[in-house]
C-alpha cells in the first residue's frame, strides 16, 4: 500500500534520493578508510625507521668548533695580528663513549700519525696504565677498600701502579704514543672537540718565515702535523670514532717581531682558560680549552678579540648513539682592533735602537737596554712604543718595558720642577746664582753638572744650561728651607710628598692609565731622613720613572697643561675579510687632569725647553731643521741590568724628553738609555734625533697620498 497523499512517482524518486546519498555515504567512508591505510604504510614502512629515532630521540648537545680570533690594525689600516688556517685533527668525547672504546681509537691514531710525548707526566701514565688494565687495577684493592666512594679508591689506585709497568711504557714508543693520544682524548667535557694534533705553518709553508716566529708557533699544543699525516687520518675517519679532521688557526704576525711582547699571546688548547680567571671566563660561556689572551694586548682587549666559535648540534637516541648532526650557527671570527700605532714608524724606530746599541756598546760594557716612546700629546695615540735589550749578546724585543721598568730621568724632568715652583708661589723670572752648595755632611759640594760657569739664571736659562743648582733652590723654597753654608738640609718626608705631589700632576710617579695591564707606576721609597734628597728629587736623580711616563710629562707640557691618557686601541671594529669594518666602538680621547698651573707659567718653560736645543743648551742644533724642543737627563746611579757581575757598580742613564714641532706639537717623545759606562756617549741624542727624522719624512709620506 501506498501512503496516502504520494503518488507512486514521487515514492520512486524518493527512494533513489536516499540510495544515491547511502552510496555517497560509503564511498567517503571507504576513501577515508584508503587514505589512512596509505598513510600509515607510508609511516610505517617508507618512514618508519625516521620516526623510529625521533620516537626514542631524548637530547640533543651543542658541541664548539673554534673559530679565528679577531685582527689587529696599525692606525693606517694594515694589518699587525692576523691569523692562519692549519689543518688540525680533533677528538670529540660522545656521551656514550667508553673507556675502551678511547682506548682503541687512541692505539689505531698512534698507528697513523706519530705525537710529541714529552708532555705526558709520571699520573697521565699511572691513569692510562689503570684504564687499559682494569683487571689489574681492581687487584690493587682489598675487599674491604673497594666499598669506598670512587673517588678515594682510584687514588689508592693510582699510587699502587706498578713502578715497573711505567718504567717498561716509558720505553715502548708506540705505548707512548697511545697514551698521549688517549690524554688528549681525556682533556674536555662530552661534545668539547679537543685538538689532538696540529700543523706547525711555520715548518709546513716556505714563506712561513717571513710570516711567522716561534711565538705563533708555540700556540699549538702538539706541533709538526704533516699533509701526509692528514691524509692518513682522513682516509681512516670511518675507523676513528670522535676523530675529526678540521681547519684551526693560528696567529700570523706579518712585520716579525716589531711589538711582540706588547701584541701579546694566546693560551694553547691544552693551557685552556687561565686559571687565576676561570670563574671569570666560565660564567661568560667559555670552555675550558678555549684560547684565550694570556698577556698585554691580548688579555686587555679579551673580550673583543675572543670569537664567536661555529656551533654544531648532535642528537641522540636513548642508547646513546648519535643519529644525526648539524650546523645551527656558523660562527664568526672575534672584533677587530685598530691600534694607534704607525707600525712603520715603530720598524724603523726598531731600527735605529737596534743599530745605536750595537754601535755604543762595545765601548759601555754596562749598556743592555734603550727604551723610546713617541705619541701625539693631543690626544694619547701612541705612535712607537719600542724597547730592545741585549740579552746572552743577542738584540731581543723588550718594549714592555717602556712601562714596566723605571729609571733615575735626570735632569729631563727639570721642566715639572720649575712648574711645581710656580705652583708653590714662585715668580716668573726668579733668579738664583749657581755655585756649588755645601750643605752639612757633603765635603765636596753639589753643583751642575756643567762646573760653576753659569752664573746667575732664572728660569729660562736654569733649562737652557740645566742649572742643578737652580733646581735645588727651587725645591728649597718648595720645602721651606733657607740654604746656609755647612748647615743640614731641614727637609722631612711631608716636604718630599709635596714635591711629589706636583710632579704626579704631569703622570710622574703615577701610572699613565694606559690601555694595558702590569703598568709600574715608578719606584718611590720612604726614605727615613728626608734632608738632601730632596735636591736629588729636583732633579730626577731619587724617584724613579718609566719611559712612557717620562713622554707623558712632555706631553703635558706640549699640549699646554693637559695629563692625557695614553692609548693603545682606537676602535673597535666588526670583523670583514680583507679590512676594517664598520666602528662598533670609538675609544675616545681622556683628559685625566690639568696641572695647577697658568698658560704664562707654560709658555716660560717652553721658551727655555726651546733653547735647549736651538741656543747654546745642551742639545744646541741636534735636530737641525728640525724645530725641537726638550731637555737633555743625565742620572748616575747603580747597574742592574742583565749583567750580574757588575750589579752596583756606578752607571750612567742617559735620557732625552721633547716634542715636535715647538708651535702646535705633533708628537712627544721620551728616550731612555740605561746603564752607560760613559756620560759622554751620545746614544740618546743621536736616537733623539733619528727618531724625529723618521717621523718627519713618513708625515711627508703621508702628506702625499
């Protein structure tokens, strides 16, 4: 029967309606059904291995690749630290890693390439005899020993190795060598790449000569990796587990050793983070085989310098095994420094230390040393720091002691005294007559070093004719001492700290502040009698003084009043190939105080500092063209150089301070000639006026282009 109200056409279409929806129904259910049926083949059989380790992947460690450190540029942008890249043979201790497994890997290296073993000590030998023989090694416990803490009885156990197994693998070279490769494998943490092995560029490249010394070199821990070896080791990596064969650096020096000791080092991989700052480095990220700066501009300048080292990310299963790595980061080499210095000026500088040593001494069997600082008094760029000493008859570089060795100045310090006369209340134009003083308890006098001929002075001609006697008035009058024939000198330490109070003003016998550490600020002793030492301080032959201070005085003076801060480093620089790049950071100049006095009181000490070298002074038409203006020093006091068996006997130092050109100085410069056997010899002043000619003619270089 049909229900009421349908005809039977509108049933039929009804019902093939609701067939073709039922149909549609389960051909989308049977699609749905297809579809994850492939899917799951896909997951299970294309990729089921993949998904497999990401299942049972639990961690993945960041592992470091070492990177160049950054450069170092004179100020006219040639470059004085670079780096090279060595081949290098690395070992990288996995999570899984067994003590067996190290061992083996260690044998199969030593059967490939051969190590330097002389770095293994008596306990490296001890650790590697108890990990090869464990066996052996549990035997060295009784029952009872071996139920404590690990710690204390691998200590029991190491001094319990036998003496004749270390004897016996003292002789065998190649269980030597194994023993090496598997300190070195021992050296780091999990996934801290150590380096086993490095090229020496010096022995492995022909022109390494001209590019390197055996300051570079001595950066690589294990030296003379060859092509050859590099080769072996490549082709066996599949038999090497953790074994790796990379590009390291090491630093080139392209002018040889002109600034070597200032440059600085770098620590080894082995050396690692110095130990006095490792907390220091550790909480910045370091790693305790990183290289770091361990001495002057490489340790001031760490944390500019140091790199951003490449970063490759390993991943692990649950087993321990790696199942893939990559590179996340690419690393880049550390910032660039521009030095102040002109490195050609500081070669030829070199020079003319080196060739007025060897002149003179032969006939001053005392002299080892000669020091020159040269910088611009306006702003504290250092231009030359040099220093050369005579070391087993050999000329060595020794221009860190331009500020961490000091002398006696004599009477180039003659200027600050005048200067401080004028600060304590004396007049321009003070004259005082010189003629020996006979102060009590000195029979034979003290005058000026040029007899008794000079008559009445002031100021201006006290410089000239560098009156001692001038000066000894002044530091009376500072003291307030009234000089009386055969009578003691009245002075008491108060009196000898105001005098040094003012000479402190000019960076006398106080640390410059230069960019550098290990700066001596000078040696001033605390004399119980006062008396007639203070005559010696006025003029230089009592406190000592380095030679950077010595041109920081100068300098003082040539900018009208200014301490400026000498500096090393200009900027700092983002990292680019073959240059310079773009400033991150401008050291600017540093005005560290002004002396307490006028711009007239200047003036007239640099009127007699003009006469020195231009009207009968003593350094009368040394520089000749050339408008310089200084003042001569001579101090005579006890050796102490590198000759210890003539330590005490009396010597002369020989110093020269002034700058270029008298109006509106470019530069200031200091040179300092300990230790002569002759006050006669004129190595200061020829280096004096060497050093200026060179200056003079790069400017006009420069000038040109």
């Amino acid at each position: 029967m049909t229900k009421p109200g349908l005809n039977p056409v509108e049933i039929k279409k009804s019902r093939r309606s609701r067939l073709w929806r039922i149909n549609l129904y389960f051909f989308a259910v049977f699609t749905l059904f297809a579809a994850l049926i492939i899917k799951l083949g896909v997951v299970q059989i294309v990729k089921g291995e993949d998904y497999e380790e990401q299942a049972s992947r639990i961690d993945a460690k960041i592992a470091t690749y070492p990177a160049p450190r950054g450069k170092m540029y004179d100020r006219y942008g040639r470059v004085v630290v670079d780096n090279q890249s060595v081949p290098a043979i690395t070992y990288t201790n996995m999570k899984g890693t067994k003590t067996e497994g190290k061992l083996k890997t260690a044998k199969k290296l030593a059967d490939l390439i051969d190590i330097d073993t002389s770095f293994l000590k008596e306990r490296d030998l001890k650790d590697y005899w108890l990990a090869k023989h464990e066996e052996k090694a549990a035997g060295l416990l009784s029952d009872k020993e071996k139920k404590l803490r690990a710690k204390e009885t691998y200590a029991l156990q190491v001094k319990r190795v036998p003496e004749s197994d270390i004897k016996a693998l003292k002789k065998n070279k190649q269980e030597l060598e194994t023993a090496a490769f598997f300190r070195r494998f021992s050296g780091g943490y999990a996934y801290e790449p150590q380096i086993v092995k490095a090229m020496n560029p010096k022995k492995s490249s022909k022109d390494s000569d001209k590019l390197l010394d055996e300051k570079s070199s001595k950066q690589l821990p294990a030296q003379d990796l060859t092509y050859e070896e590099v080769s072996r080791v490549s082709e066996h990596l599949e038999e090497l587990p953790g074994v790796d064969v990379i590009m390291d650096w090491t630093r080139k020096y392209p002018h040889e050793k002109s600034l070597y000791s200032i440059l600085g080092g770098v620590t080894t991989p082995e050396q690692g983070l110095l130990k006095d700052r490792e907390d220091f480095y550790l909480t910045r990220g370091y790693a305790r085989n990183d290289r770091v700066g361990k001495s002057y501009l490489e340790y001031q300048y760490e944390e500019y310098l140091n790199p951003k080292k490449a970063k490759v990310q390993y991943n692990e299963n649950r087993a321990g095994k790696v199942v893939g790595q990559e590179t996340i980061d690419e690393g880049r080499r550390g910032y660039d420094l521009q030095l102040s210095f002109d490195i050609e000026l500081q070669q030829k500088v070199e020079k003319i230390i080196e060739d007025e040593l060897n002149t003179f001494r032969g006939s001053n069997s005392m002299l080892d040393r000669a020091f020159v600082v040269m910088m611009d008094p306006n702003n504290g760029d250092v231009l030359s720091m040099a220093g050369k000493q005579i070391v087993d008859g050999k000329i060595t570089d020794y221009a860190i002691g331009t500020f961490t060795t000091q002398y006696e100045m004599g009477s180039a310090v003659k200027g600050a005294t005048v200067l401080a006369g004028y600060q304590d209340g004396m007049p321009h134009g003070q004259q005082y007559f010189d003629t020996k003083l006979y102060p009590a308890g000195m029979p034979k006098g003290k005058g000026s070093y040029t007899g008794n001929n000079i008559g009445w002075a002031d100021e201006v001609r006290a410089l000239q004719k560098s009156s001692n006697v001038y000066m000894f008035y002044v530091a009376m009058r500072i003291s307030g001492v009234t000089y009386k024939r055969n009578a003691p000198i009245p002075a008491d330490l108060e009196d000898l700290k105001k005098m040094r109070y003012y000479y402190n003003q000019f960076g006398l016998g106080v640390k410059t502040g230069i960019d550098l550490p290990q700066e001596s600020a000078g040696i001033q002793t605390t004399p119980k009698m006062v008396g007639g030492l203070i005559l010696d301080e006025a003029i230089g032959q009592f406190d000592t003084y380095t030679p950077l201070q010595l041109a920081q005085y100068m300098s003082t003076i040539a900018n009208g009043g200014y301490r400026v801060q000498p500096r090393i480093v200009k900027g700092i620089h983002q990292p680019e190939s073959e240059k310079l790049g773009p400033v991150i950071e401008e050291r600017s100049p540093t005005v560290l105080n002004r002396i307490n006095n006028s711009a007239s009181d200047i003036e007239i000490v640099k009127r007699g500092l003009k006469k020195v070298t231009q009207q009968g002074g003593t350094a009368h038409n040394l520089f000749g063209k050339n408008d310089v203006s200084g003042k001569t020093g001579t101090a005579q006091k006890p050796y102490y150089g590198t000759n210890k068996s003539r330590w005490g006997d009396m010597s002369y130092n020989l110093t020269f301070a002034g700058y270029y050109p008298s109006e509106h100085p470019k530069i200031a410069f200091s040179v300092v000639v300990p230790y002569l056997s002759n006050d006669k010899a004129p190595i200061s002043k020829n280096i004096s006026k060497r050093i200026v000619n060179a200056y003079v003619d790069l400017q006009k270089k420069h000038d040109k282009h």
